[in-house]
C-alpha cells in the first residue's frame, strides 16, 4: 500500500519536473496511461525507481528526449480505419469544395502516417493544390519523420488494403517509390504542408481553419485536458467547420458537446453549430 503511494508520488513529482525543466507538459494526462509508458521506460533505462529516471532525465536532456518517445509512443498507420476517409471522402469533400481555399489542421500527427493518407484523398479529390495542412506534435522525433516521409516498405504494402477500402482511386504505390526495404513517398505531398511544434496542453490557437483532425490523441487526456483541447479546435475552426475524432473518442459528456452536431457520428466526423 505504502509502495503504491511512493510510486504515485514519484510519478507526480517526474511529471512535474519535466514541465518545469522542458516546458512538456503531461500533468492531465490519463494517470493510467503515464504509469505505464513510465514504467517500461524504466526497464529501458535501467532504472529501479522513478527517482532514479527523474535524476536522468533532469539532467541530461538526451536522457529526456529519449523518454519522451515513451511518453508520446508514435502509433499509427495510414488510411487508419477506412471507413473514416471513406466518409471523409463521401460526407466531407463535398462542402470542403465550396471553399476557395482550405486549411485542415492534423493535430497529434505522430510520425506522419495520417498527414500523407489525407494529402493522397485530398489529390485525388482535386483539392490538394489549393489546401494548406498544418501536422502538429510535441515529439520533434516523430515530427522529423513525418517531414522525410519515409516509411517501412512492408508496412506500407499492408497499407494498400486500407487505401483501396477508403475509396483510394490509384494503384497505392504510385506515390511512393520503393528503395531497399523502405518507401519513399512523393515529396510533392507534403508541399502544401507546414509540420509545427504544437501541444494541446500549452499552446494556443494559430490560424483558422476548415477541418481538424485529431484522431487517437484524446484517449490519452483527462478529462479537463480534453475540454482544453476541444475549446482549441472550436476556437480555430471557422463557421461550420469540421471536427474529426478517434474511433474511442467523443464530444458527448464535453463542455463543448452542444457546440458541435454529428455529421456521421459513427465515424466521429462533427461539424461546428
């Protein structure tokens, strides 16, 4: 008993000491999930307690940046849950088009998987040339990827699945080009898009927007961390904009639960009232 209280101080006080050290704050994560990130990052760093990491990580901030690649875990893939672009595709490209230019914001853009899979929907729907993507994340690790984009060649060949199912147009591996065992995907994709350090706990809004897509990033929040991310997204997104969430997340039971309707709820898609 009196263990598990230490390690909940511990946890608090490493938790703390990053924000005032780095500026990353991770106070209203999901105590849950910070707990478990923690501890396999003390089998990593062969470390006996948190004290021990919080030592590390104070000072020496490679130790720190290596321990945020556990605190962030990139996960992610492209075309994830087809059925989402597919609606994306059906329900949203159509009053996406009534625009004479677009800006969509993917917020928690990991390492990039979900920046390229909306560019191929956006290009293939003729929308591509005159949209601006803004991919944010607090992980300059996953962000430097994200801009490279290149990705695992056998990942990506099980990608085509998801593609095909999300309405895809093309043979999938047009857009990249295969070289040893990785694809190199078209760099004419990301040339509309601006990758940006961003934390939904610390930053504010930064320009205004059409669609945010924020997928598989709230789950990790509590509750008063996800009211702060949703009053962001409203803030930035213009009149009747569109706000598209993880398949495990929802607006219901938020602060801002009557600033949005469903436009395909099933999918998480919202749009602004």
């Amino acid at each position: 008993m009196h263990q598990d209280r230490d390690t909940e101080i511990e946890l608090r006080l490493l938790i703390e000491a990053i924000y005032l050290k780095y500026s990353y704050d991770f106070r209203d994560y999901s105590g849950a999930s910070v707990k478990r990130r923690v501890n396999h990052a003390l089998r990593q760093f062969d470390c006996s307690t948190i004290s021990a990491l919080q030592e590390r990580v104070l000072h020496d901030p490679a130790a720190f940046m290596q321990l945020l690649q556990f605190l962030t875990i990139p996960v992610s893939e492209m075309f994830r849950d087809p059925g989402h672009f597919l609606a994306i595709r059906q329900e949203v490209v159509p009053l996406l088009r009534t625009y004479p230019s677009i800006k969509i914001w993917i917020a928690g853009c990991s390492t990039g998987e979900e920046v390229y899979s909306m560019a191929i929907l956006l290009r293939e729907e003729g929308l591509l040339d005159r949209t601006i993507i803004y991919a944010t994340d607090i992980n300059p690790t996953s962000l430097e990827k994200a801009k490279q984009g290149i990705f695992s060649l056998e990942n990506v060949r099980a990608y085509n699945q998801n593609y095909l199912k999300a309405g895809g147009q093309r043979a999938f591996s047009d857009y990249y080009t295969g070289a040893y065992e990785y694809a190199i995907f078209d760099k004419t994709l990301r040339e509309n898009v601006t990758f940006a350090d961003h934390s939904l706990a610390t930053d504010s809004v930064f320009s205004e927007t059409q669609l945010i897509s924020c997928r598989n990033v709230l789950i990790y929040f509590n509750k008063k961390l996800q009211d702060r991310a949703f009053g962001l997204f409203h803030d930035s997104l213009c009149h009747r904009g569109f706000l598209v969430l993880g398949s495990k997340e929802t607006l219901d039971f938020s602060a801002y639960s009557k600033s949005f309707e469903a436009l395909v709820k099933q999918e998480r898609i919202y749009r602004k009232s």
